[in-house]
C-alpha cells in the first residue's frame, strides 16, 4: 500500500516537470525573508542596550532606518516567493486539470456511470482546487517554518546561551502540544468529510429519522474535535508565558552580573513569540497538506481507471459509403 501510494504521487509530481524552477526559488526567498526577520530582535536589542542607554537619538534613528531597510528587503522577498509559489501551483494544477480532462474522455460510459459524474465534476474542480492550495502553502513554508525555529533558538545562543537552555526545553514541550493536538484531531476530522445522496422514495419516514440520527452524530463529534482543538492556543500561549518569565528572570540576574543587557531580554522573548507563531503555521501546514495529499489521491484513482475502449492513434483505412 505504502509502495502504491509512493507511485501514485510520483505520477502526480510529474505535472510540476515544467515548474521546477520556481519550486526551487519560492522556498529560497521564503527563507532569505526568514533570515532577514531574524534579524530584527538584534537590531532592537542594539537600539535599546545603546541608543536608548546613551540617549543617542541618531543611533536610534539610524537602527530604524535598517529596520526600515529589513522590512522592505523581506517584503520583497516575501512577494517574489508567492509570485513563483503562485505561478508554480497554478501551473501545475492547470496541466493536472488538462491531464484529467483528457483522460476521462477516454472513459466509455460505464465507467463514467460507476464513477459518477458528480464525482468527476468534484475532482476536476474541488480536489484540484484543494491540491493546488496545499502546493502553494507547501512552497513557501515547509522550509521557512523550520528555518525560523531552529535559527530563533541558535540566534538566542548568541545573545546569552544561559538564557537560551529556555528554548530548548520550551521548543520540544510546544512541538509536542502542537502536534499532539493536531495528531489527534486530523482522524476525526477525516470522518467528517464526505456526502452521500438521500434516497427516500417510500421510505420518507424512516430516511428522515436515519438523516437526523447521522446528524446528531456529527454534530457531537464536531463539538468533540472542536474541544480538543480549542486546547491548542492555551496551552501554547501558557508554555510561552512562562518560558518569558523565566527568561525575564534569567535575564535580571545577567543583568546584575553583568552577562548581558536590557535589549537582550526584548530579542529573546522576541525569538520566543517567533517560535510559537511559525510552529502553528507548520502544524497548519500539515494539516493542509494533509488534505491536499488526500484530494490528490482521490484525483489519481480516476487517472488510474483503465479505459474500456481502444481508440486507434489513426484510421488505418477508409471504406466507401455506399449510395443508397
């Protein structure tokens, strides 16, 4: 199974031959806009630990002009992944979209009959609509997310390594809330995709009262999968809380010994918010992905149906028609 589920997205890979070049630069300037915001917390620390410490107001104004500066590089950056994510997702379902077209008219009726042509028209439209915002989203955060993490914590290490033991025990406690909560949603979410059409006929009564039994049942497991998922900005939100407490209590004892500054301080809880943020961007991303990889599935399967009929390339031959 897994080995036909690696075929399976190889083939679906094969409709991005023609955009690898901007698979390869959308994920590249997402991370030189990730370099770029790194920086930032830095630049603060320097504006408060030596502008604002010695009441120098061109040094202030010169570190916001490369605030300024970082803004508008990583604004550039940002705009030049989404335009080759974009043109790259667009691309790819396009041709993906051309490539099924093709195919189902080579289907004979039966198996257009045994597929449903509401099931086609929800492939073509839907499900490639859906892997093509996951391609999206794919480009232009797999790398960054991580980069930011793991360049957050050593950015820290930097600034006072102390204080930066916080972010490695605080990382591996929020990856594990985040993940978990969303490892243990996305099954349950899963069972609440799908329609079925109602038929009642002579049996109004009985499918009405089925219709309200199903209905109950979702709803009470969407109550329970919003439960669980509403744990998730508490829980992230308490571990960051106390991880800046302890880094404002690290860091007033280095600042009575003189290890390190005030500025330091707002860089590294600076890092810290860095890090919550992009961890749920990339649990989103999964999940995300996730769906896209299950519409690009369903897509597949009728790529996969083998065509009844034979079409000759080219009539071998003409015959006359006879006059009547």
């Amino acid at each position: 199974m897994q080995e036909r589920r690696s075929i399976a997205l190889n083939k679906m890979l094969g409709y991005l031959k023609d955009y690898k070049r901007e698979s390869v630069l959308a994920p590249l300037f997402k991370m030189l806009e990730a370099t770029f915001d790194l920086f930032v917390p830095l630049v603060m620390a320097d504006i408060v630990n030596i502008g604002i410490a010695a009441h120098d107001f061109h040094y202030i104004l010169v570190r916001c002009g490369i605030l300024l500066l970082l803004a508008m590089i990583g604004l550039a950056c940002s705009l030049t992944a989404q335009y080759f994510s974009a043109k790259a997702a667009v691309g790819y379902s396009t041709a993906l979209r051309h490539a099924l077209f093709e195919h189902i008219q080579t289907l004979s009726f039966t198996e257009m009959d045994t597929l449903g042509t509401s099931t086609l028209i929800t492939r073509m439209t839907s499900d490639v609509n859906q892997v093509q915002s996951g391609l999206n989203l794919f480009l232009r955060l797999f790398l960054r997310s991580p980069f930011v993490v793991i360049g957050a914590m050593v950015m820290a290490f930097t600034v006072n390594s102390r204080a930066a033991l916080i972010f490695v025990v605080t990382i591996p406690l929020l990856s594990v809330v985040v993940f978990g909560i969303m490892a243990a949603t996305r099954p349950l979410y899963k069972n609440l995709t799908g329609v079925r059409v109602v038929r009642a006929f002579d049996k109004e009564k009985s499918e009405v009262e089925r219709f309200e039994n199903a209905n109950d049942l979702l709803t009470k497991m969407q109550l329970h999968v919003g439960h669980i998922s509403a744990l998730m900005n508490p829980l992230t939100y308490v571990l960051i809380n106390i991880a800046i407490v302890a880094l404002l209590y690290v860091g007033s004892i280095e600042i009575n010994v003189g290890g390190m500054a005030s500025g330091d301080v707002i860089a590294l809880v600076n890092y810290m918010n860095q890090i919550l943020v992009e961890l749920v961007k990339l649990a989103n991303l999964i999940v995300q992905v996730s769906k896209a990889l299950a519409c690009a599935g369903r897509v597949q399967a009728v790529l996969d149906t083998t065509p009844g009929m034979a079409f000759p390339e080219k009539l071998l031959g003409e015959v006359p028609a006879e006059k009547s």
